[in-house]
C-alpha cells in the first residue's frame, strides 16, 4: 500500500481524537462537542471553517492556486440510540447512546486528510471539507442542502465513504449506480367495528383483514414488479386488541419499503394503497394509507466511480478494490447525489480482531453494540481522500 508517510506519523494523535469522540458519542442535530472538536482542531490547522449548516454542520475551506474547480469531500457525525456492550477505556460515556456505525472514524479519517492539506496543498482548486450531522435518520445531507451548502460552497462533485466490517483491511469497493437503497415507511390503520370475541357476526374484524393485506402487499413485489428490479416490502409490526375476547376497533400495520430506484419505488407505493384500500372495501372496512419517503437510493455517477476506482487502485492495487455489492441499507448521502455527481465507496474494517480487550461479547458488524471503528484505517482512509482531491484537479 502506498500510504503517505506524513498521515501515518500522526495517525496515533487522529486515532486520539477518533477515540474521544467514540467516548463522547451524540445523537442527530445534536454533535454539538464533535462540531466544537472539529472547528477547533481545523482552525488549529488554518483551515477557515463554516458552522451552523444543517443545525451542526462544520465545513472547512482549503484553497490553493488560482483554479475555480472544487471538489467535496463528506464525512458523518452523529451516533445510534442504542446501549454500547463494550468496557474499554474508550466506550461510550453516554447511556443510550453509541458510534455503532463508525460515523467516528468518518469524522477522523476525514480530519486526518485536513491536516496533511493544511501542510501540503498539492492542487489548483478548492476542496470542502463536509463535516455533516444527523445520517442517522435525521436527513442531516438534506438539511444542509436546504441551508445553502451547494450555493454557499460550489463544488463540481462530492464523495463520501463508509467503513464496511468483514473484510480485511486494506480493500476498497467501488461500483458506478445504486449501490445502497431508497429508505421509506408505512403505517396502515384499519378501522372496524369492535364486538365481543364470541359474537364475532356483531362486528367488522379488523385482524383478518390485516391478514390478508400483510400477504397481498408480497404479491406486489412477486407479480407486479420486474424479477429483474430490487425491491423489499417488510411489514414488522402489526398492532391490535387488548383482550382475548374482544374484538378490536381497530389494527395497525407498520414497516418499510427499499428500492434502488424511484420508478419501482412510485409502482410500491401505488400498488400498496390500493392493496389497503380496496381489501377493506371488500370486507366492508375502511383503512387510512401513509407512506414516508426518507432517504432516496444512493446512486454514483458512472463518471465519479471509475474515477475514484483508479485512485483507490494506484494506492493498494487493482486486485484490493473490489466491485462494491449494492445493499438494501440507507445512506443520506443520496441527497447529495441527487445535487452533484459524485460516488460513494466502502472501505474495509475488518473482522473485529482490532478490538481492544473488554470488547462486547458480539461481532463487530455495523449497528451492532459490540462494534468500534478500526484505527488501522485512519490512515489509509486518509491518503484515499488526499489523493482523490490531487488526482481530482490534475485531470482538468
């Protein structure tokens, strides 16, 4: 691998501040003390900031030449509610909440490449140093568009990266077109009419009726869509009565919708509420239909990918960067995407053998509470970005 020597002599002291932030972790438009960190250790550097951009966003300015090409580079911020099972030194001091997906070492490796432009600036261009809030379900990407981030900061495309667990470390993956799924909601409520268990005649049963909804809606994804289109309907709660021997009012149904594309998408939820609409009417009730669209499939720019592809390959080889295996999981990073060409990649984390002693008892996969950021990847993560930038204006 041909990292850069200069990131590798400061990889303990980002490794450092990866580590507070893992023990400091902070829930959507709430990173307040990473923000402060951030701002800090960039000014430190001399790198002009910009705050306030999606509640707690941080964007750092790095100039050089006279070239009005730009380039962005994304890192997340925020952490998951959810309990942390590991008791090394650097755990999460904050009950219920946890960096279980490695959004703190996005933030480090991405720092780790500010510090080595405050020193070597290698381009004629401007790159944007995106430090980003509220991945995690709070649209933290949007909400920063929504304030200016492309209009304030102009750049001609943007990248971002997420570490990927069990693979060894020192591969990439990079794919051109969806490589992470569109993320929506549900909720059905069907309105019936209570009876007594036993006189089941005196009302209108909302249970069977949700029975035959929870099956109808997988006939969308079997008959109604392309075998060759991606597509998951998961109803994963179903709400109902309170006594055995009451029929109940009413039942609800929740659960999520993925897709890698809007049209297949748009054809689910259509399809989805007349499957709602029209079993009540058949067995005489009614339902009220809603449909959440929260994150749209990520999708890279054939361009941007192959671009990113042969920088990742000129710094571990051709045979580390794998083809990058679309997931059904969210990325908000989409929103971006949808902005400005640019690509999103995977970088490798390992099996979870880098864990200090006192780890959970747990793998160490993604949202998982027995997961922690691999430091090893600090450094490569680091000359990806440095060199991507320096690649990125040479080939004006």
């Amino acid at each position: 691998m041909k990292i850069i020597d200069s990131i590798v002599t400061q990889a303990a002291s980002i490794a450092a501040i990866r580590r507070d932030i893992h023990a400091h972790p902070e829930l959507c438009f709430e990173e307040v003390r990473t923000a402060d960190l951030v701002a800090a250790k960039l000014t430190e550097w001399g790198i002009p900031i910009h705050r306030g951009l999606g509640t707690t966003g941080v964007v750092g300015i790095v100039k050089n030449g006279t070239s009005k090409r730009a380039i962005g580079l994304r890192a997340d911020m925020d952490a998951l509610p959810m309990q942390e099972f590991n008791t090394f030194s650097h755990a999460s001091q904050n009950k219920g909440k946890m960096h279980a997906c490695g959004h703190d070492g996005h933030t480090a490796m991405l720092l780790a490449a500010a510090q080595h432009f405050a020193k070597q600036r290698l381009f004629d261009g401007t790159v944007y140093l995106i430090f980003q809030p509220a991945e995690e379900g709070g649209g933290g990407a949007r909400e920063m568009i929504k304030d200016g981030l492309f209009e304030q900061f102009p750049m001609d495309a943007v990248f971002g990266m997420h570490n990927w667990p069990g693979t060894e470390v020192g591969k990439f993956a990079v794919s051109p077109g969806p490589v992470m799924a569109s993320s929506n909601e549900f909720k059905v409520v069907i309105r019936g009419k209570g009876a007594h268990a036993a006189l089941p005649h005196n009302g209108l049963d909302p249970v069977p009726v949700a029975c035959q909804m929870v099956q109808a809606f997988q006939t969308i994804i079997t008959r109604n869509k392309k075998p060759i289109d991606a597509g998951v309907i998961s109803v994963t709660m179903i709400h109902a009565g309170e006594a055995t021997n009451v029929i109940p009012n009413s039942c609800e149904l929740r659960g999520t919708v993925r897709t890698f594309s809007v049209e297949v998408l748009d054809m689910i939820e259509a399809r989805m509420r007349q499957i709602a609409e029209h079993t009540c009417a058949a067995f005489g009730l009614s339902c009220e239909f809603e449909f959440f669209r929260n994150y749209p499939p990520t999708v890279n720019s054939a361009k941007e990918a192959e671009f990113a592809r042969a920088v990742m390959a000129s710094i571990v080889g051709p045979d580390n960067v794998l083809q990058q295996e679309p997931t059904m999981g969210a990325e908000d990073f989409s929103f971006m995407l949808q902005v400005k060409p640019g690509c999103y990649n995977f970088i490798a984390n390992g099996d979870g053998s880098h864990r200090d002693i006192d780890h959970g008892g747990g793998p160490c996969m993604l949202h998982n509470p027995s997961y922690d950021f691999n430091d090893d990847l600090i450094p490569l993560g680091a000359t990806y970005w440095v060199r991507l930038a320096e690649a990125w204006f040479k080939a004006a």
